[in-house]
C-alpha cells in the first residue's frame, strides 16, 4: 500500500511539475494559454478547410463541446469559418494569421516539451509506454464501473 501512495505522490508531482513548466513557457512567450485549444490548432493547421463534425470525430469530443470551443477561437480571432462549397449547410474552419501562428507557438512548446523524455533510452520509453498504458485502462475500466454504479 505504501509503494502505491508513494507512485501516486510521483505522478501528482510530474503532473505539477508537467503544468508549471507549460504555464511558464507560456508566460515568458507573453501568450495565453489556449486551454484545450491547442490540438484544436493543430489540426487545423495540418488540416484547413476541416469541417466541425470531422474535429468532433478525430478528437473523440462531443459535437457541443467543440461547437463551444470553435466560437472561442472565432471570438478570439484565431479561425474563421467559411461555407462549403459542396454543402452550404456545413462551415469549414480555416486559421487565420493569427490563428496559424498560435498553432505554430504550441506545436513549438510541445516539441520542447517531449524533450522531459530524452532522460531514458529507447527500452526504458517502451516500458514507461506499456506501465502508463496498463494504468490508463485500469483508470478507463474503474471510471465505467462507477458511472454504472451511480
């Protein structure tokens, strides 16, 4: 019991540690954080002309959510969001100047970032790879069971 506390106390720390750094880059760049915005970004940048319902299905969100998250970044002035062409009921989203070089900013931050893994070799990353993702689906099994629960 006690080496699981003790795993536990790490992980909130990495965790910690994993945001204070974000929120630092962020703040020396003299950028807002784009909370949740982010991959949102880039794929927009890799994907322009998308359509909302393609974001909803590629980031597993639900339609309202990104529906939400759309309008702050049209609000923000980060895309904008045009008819197609085929269908004028549907809107592609497409970045705008500034959009593209808020995708740019975080795609640099996140390469910065994964460089936190640099520290193991390529066997200790594969085995980090396998533990994380036994925990995820442990946490995925238990977040079901409790929702049945309720």
């Amino acid at each position: 019991m006690q080496d699981n506390l003790e795993l536990m106390d790490q992980f909130f720390l990495v965790n910690r540690l994993m945001h204070r750094y974000h929120h630092q880059k962020n703040r020396i760049a003299q950028k807002e954080s784009f909370q949740g915005q982010g991959r949102i970004l880039s794929l927009l940048l890799h994907n322009p002309g998308i359509r909302q319902k393609e974001l909803s299905d590629w980031l597993d969100i639900r339609s309202q959510s990104i529906g939400e998250i759309i309008m702050k970044l049209e609000i923000n002035g980060y895309i904008t969001r045009i008819p197609s062409e085929k269908d004028r009921r549907a809107m592609c989203i497409y970045l705008t100047t500034e959009g593209e070089k808020a995708a740019q900013f975080m795609e640099k931050n996140i390469q910065e970032a994964v460089r936190v893994f640099d520290c193991l070799n390529d066997d200790e990353k594969n085995n980090l790879h396998q533990y994380l993702f036994r925990i995820i689906s442990k946490l995925e099994r238990i977040t079901k069971e409790d929702v049945r629960e309720i």
